[in-house]
C-alpha cells in the first residue's frame, strides 16, 4: 500500500480529531480524506507492530478515501461520516475483509457481505481501515489469540488493554482511527474502555440491528454493538447512523424518536427525579481495589456540580452469579458445542474451559437462571422508580499486568475465575438497559479507571446527554496516552501468544 506522507504537524492535528471534527472538516474540503486516511495509516504503522489492536487492514483504504474526494469536489453532498476511518472488531462480518473472530477455526474466512453496522458506516460516508483483535469468539476479559497474539494497552504496554473489544478500545487510545465499533455481552465494551480511558455506549439490546447472526432471538445471550471513542459527540454522531430497524434483525427496535445527535449536545432533558444511585461494591459481590474506588467516587461526586443527589445504594445482587452461569453456559452450547466437539485442540484453553462447563449444565439450570433473571429484572425496574440513573464501576480493578492471565487478588480479596473480574459490568448486562462508560481518572501509577452509568429503559439519549454534561465538567479526564514502545515485557503463557504480527486482507 503506497500512502502519501502528512506533514508531522497537520498528522497530529488530524489524529487528536473526533470523528465529528473530521467528517465536518472533510464535508468543507479543509481537509481530504486522502490525507485523513494517510495520517492513520502512518499511525498504524507507527505503533501497531507492538500495540498489536489491528489485526487485518483494508486493502482499498486509498481508493475508498480518494473515490470520497472526488465525489465532493464533483459536487456530491456530504454525508454524515464523511471521510471518517473506522475499524470493526474480528467477530463482525466484513465483506471482501477477512473476519477471523480469534480463531483458528475461521483464520482464512472472507466473508462476501457486511454486518449491518459497517453496511451503515459506509452509506455515511465512513471508510474502512480494517478489523481489530480480540479473543477468540470474544469470550475473555484479555484480547489474546493463536493467531494475531496479544493486544497490549497503549497507556502501559505491558498491562491488558482489557476484552473482549481489547483491539478496538487499544486502537482508538493509541490514535489509530477515531472511531471503532465492538461487541458487549458481558462487558466487553465497557470494561477495554475503562482500562484505555474511552467513552463506549452499550445500547438497548435492538438499537442496532444485528445481521448475519444464527440467533435472531438472542434473548438469552443478547451480544450487543456499539461505538467506542474519545468523545460524547462521537458518541451521538455514531448513534445516528448506526441506530433504527432492520427487517433482517426479528429484534431490531422500532424507531421511537430519538435524536442522539441532539442527546450529545447535552440537549435531551433528563427526568424529574433528580437522583443517583452509587453502587459501589454492587451489593459485595465485586471485589474492588481501593484506588479504583477512590477514582470512581470522586468523579461521582462531579454530577453534583450538575445538580443531582448522590445516594450509596443498591438492589440486590445475590442471584447475579447463578444468572451469568446460566444464561452464559446457552450462548456457550448453542455457538460452539458443535466446533468444540470437531476441533477443540484448535481452540484456546480459555475457551475449551468455558465450553466444557456449560456442556455439564442442564435444561433445567439454563430455565432456573432465566426464571432468576426475570426476577432480578423486576427488582432492578423497581429500584430505578427512585433514581434516573446508576452509576457503579466498571471493573472492580485497574488493568492488571499482561504475566499474568486475571488478578487473582483485588482489594484483599481472592479471585478464583476470571469472570468474576467482569462481574461489575455483567450484572447491568443481564438487564438489558443502555450504559455508558466513562473515563474518571488515572492510578498513581499511570491506569487508567472507567465507571459504567446505567440508565431507564430505552433511555439511551438520556445516557448520552448526562455524559456530555459529565464531559463539560470533568473534561481533564477525556485524554489520550503518550504511548511508550521503549519497554515490552513478556506476557503470560496462559495468553497463547503466537509471534505478535499484522496481517491484511485476503
């Protein structure tokens, strides 16, 4: 791929852009997307080789940027992501881009159409730069795989940059592209997002159409897209072209109205109550580093400068662990019992592991933890009549060193599976209400610590608004890393990790 240099000076301006800011610089032809498209890909170059976020680029990046140049200098209108890169995590079917989801099982799979989110991206005018790593099939709280190897944090590169979306959120801190989409069932956009000091939207399940999926009705395991950046208004401006229903998705939502452009512009009016909940501990079954409890609580006590009452509550969370075991063990048997069964010493121990546990479970244990799950969901409902919203962290610990495969301490307390790392995040995930992790502050020793703010149902714009007024008071923390590639440290052998390389489209 030949690119054409960018002076170091206009590089960098490019690069601390927001996705709005280039898409409107491009639509008034201050910038092109060539030189756009040209500074990323330097980036990539630059930092890629040891951050390891991208594992496929784009063949037709360059022409896919020129072909927009010459559209608007023949008068073409702008569209809403004019000339914006993007990147798009493995598991998410890219056309004529291979689309590996971490595994050995699909190393060579091209798929020949696009998931619906990158069918949107591109109609608004977004360009493509490739797909980022993650786990295999993006089932681990690391971003390690037998192909692509580890995804290390651009803020320390010798801790996770977090999973599953662990690629995406390690490519936007590190100034890769602006803008990346990732996938949340269990947290795996809020948690790489609070370990790479980002903004990342888990929307209603349905805001976002999902195609091609073998599960429609994914009502039990509910993988949700969304947008992961280093700004609300990026937030809103994805939101915009990604939400409304598709015929192709049987749970896609209807459009109800709204407008998340006007939500990021802190716009949208919140609701009468006034009222927070800080959950903290989440009713003591996270276990929570001092320091990260420290950060978050201080940043909470920001939405007072915004007019709300702050009050330590919580619902009860006792059944949380019985739930994730269930609901969890379905997507496990129902995605890959059968390649388990062909091929499992192709797959990652972490994955075989969990595979292997739900293959123990029962019909009656998977119906028990929904049967559990419709009943949290009723205390959670009953809760939120007193608050507008939650606020809780959103991994109880910082990222943790890259030697070893999870904490097997936090705040004192032992660790004993690596999902009970996410379990802060999973317990607002079984809910399927919109949340948004936002950055609140760095540990003494240079981690970055995000906390999860959970809103009503539906309520995504009202999510999105209350980060932006959180943005306009707390806006020191929306930064970006000076990335250090001087000292690269072995990572775990329980990480799989092959000779670290990047490869392009087949």
């Amino acid at each position: 791929m030949k690119i054409r240099r960018v002076g170091e000076r206009m590089s960098e301006q490019i690069l601390d852009m927001s996705a709005k800011k280039i898409a409107e610089g491009v639509a008034s032809r201050n910038l092109s997307a060539s030189e756009v498209t040209s500074a990323f890909i330097e980036r990539i170059e630059e930092v890629n080789p040891v951050i390891n976020a991208i594992c496929t680029l784009s063949d037709t990046i360059l022409e896919e940027a020129g072909a927009i140049d010459e559209r608007l200098a023949s008068g073409g209108k702008p569209r809403p992501l004019e000339g914006v890169p993007f990147l798009i995590k493995d598991i998410l079917q890219t056309k004529g881009v291979r689309t590996t989801f971490g595994s050995l099982l699909l190393e060579n799979d091209v798929p020949d159409e696009d998931t619906i989110s990158v069918e949107r991206l591109k109609a608004a005018g977004g360009i493509l730069l490739g797909k980022t790593n993650t786990p295999e099939f993006a089932h681990d709280i690391n971003t390690s795989n037998k192909i692509f190897g580890t995804t290390r944090n651009p803020w320390n590169v010798n801790v996770t940059a977090g999973g599953s979306s662990g690629g995406a959120g390690a490519s936007i801190a590190a100034a890769m592209a602006p803008i990346a989409i990732g996938t949340d069932l269990g947290g795996s956009i809020r948690i790489p997002c609070s370990f790479n000091n980002l903004v990342g939207l888990r929307p209603t399940p349905g805001r976002i159409p999902f195609y091609p999926t073998d599960y429609g009705w994914d009502t039990l395991v509910e993988h949700v897209q969304g947008p992961m950046v280093r700004s609300i208004s990026d937030i809103g401006l994805a939101m915009h072209v990604l939400s409304g229903p598709d015929e192709r998705d049987p749970s896609s939502l209807p459009n109800d109205g709204k407008d998340f452009l006007t939500a990021a512009k802190n716009n949208c009016p919140f609701g009468e109550t006034r009222k927070i909940a800080y959950a903290g501990n989440l009713g003591g079954v996270v276990p929570l580093d001092p320091e990260v409890e420290s950060l978050v609580k201080s940043a909470v006590k920001r939405f007072e400068e915004l007019g709300f009452v702050i009050e330590e509550d919580c619902f009860d969370t006792s059944s949380i662990k019985e739930i994730v075991t269930g609901t969890r063990g379905f997507g496990m048997v129902a995605r890959y019992a059968d390649r388990f069964d062909a091929h499992s010493e192709l797959m990652t121990d972490q994955l075989v592991g969990q595979v292997s546990a739900a293959l123990q479970l029962s019909v009656r244990d998977v119906v028990r933890s929904e049967k559990l799950r419709t009943q949290y969901w009723h205390n959670v409902r009953k809760f939120m009549h007193q608050y507008d919203f939650i606020i809780a962290p959103a991994v109880g610990a910082p990222p943790f060193r890259l030697d070893e495969p999870f904490p097997t301490h936090v705040g004192g307390q032992a660790v004993e599976r690596f999902q009970d790392v996410f379990l802060a995040t999973y317990i607002f995930s079984v809910t399927g209400l919109p949340m948004i992790s936002l950055p609140c502050g760095i540990t003494k020793d240079g981690r970055p610590v995000g906390m999860q703010v959970i809103a009503k149902r539906f309520c995504d714009d009202q999510v999105i608004t209350l980060g932006a007024a959180y943005e306009k008071v707390a806006s020191e923390f929306f930064c970006r890393p000076e990335v250090d590639l001087s000292d690269v440290r072995p990572v775990s052998d329980a990480l799989n990790t092959p000779n670290v390389f990047m490869g392009k489209s087949s």
